[in-house]
C-alpha cells in the first residue's frame, strides 16, 4: 500500500469546530468550500481506489482510530501497538 491516502467523511465536523469557537482560515471558509473539497477528495478515491482509504468518520477518535486500524490490517498492512 505504498502512497497509502485516508478520507474521513465527517458529516457533522465543521459544525463541531464552528462551536468551539477557534476558528483558523480553513475553518472559516464556508460550507459549500468544505463540500468542493470533501466532492474533491471523493473524485481522487474513485479514480484510484488501490490508493485510497475510505473510513467512516462518524463517532469518537478511538471509534474512528479503530475503523481505520481494522481497516490497514484487513489490507494487509501492519500497524504498530499504541493509541488506537
């Protein structure tokens, strides 16, 4: 899996980073650029699906460091011990 791309499709995320109220230049750019990019990234994982690795972003970081662990180890790749 060398050159090995993840996309986390997180729904709700913007939304979430908009109520801490830290905003930085990315986070205050408008919903329809965050769907440009999110439509962005969704094209480069179709047009190279050995490359890219599509994981649910939805849940917690530990669910979501799990899905992508189970993830990389059903494709073959080992992934070292530690935070989840």
């Amino acid at each position: 899996m060398q050159g090995l791309a993840t996309t986390q499709d997180r729904g709700e995320g913007l939304a979430r980073v908009r109520a801490r109220g830290a905003h930085d230049r990315l986070e205050s750019e408008t919903v329809a650029f965050h769907e440009r990019v999110r439509n962005g990234y969704h094209a480069l994982a179709g047009h190279e699906p050995d490359r890219w690795l599509k994981v649910d972003g939805q849940g917690t970081t530990e669910e979501v460091a799990r899905r992508v662990r189970a993830a990389l180890e059903g494709g073959g790749l080992k992934v070292p011990a530690g935070r989840p």
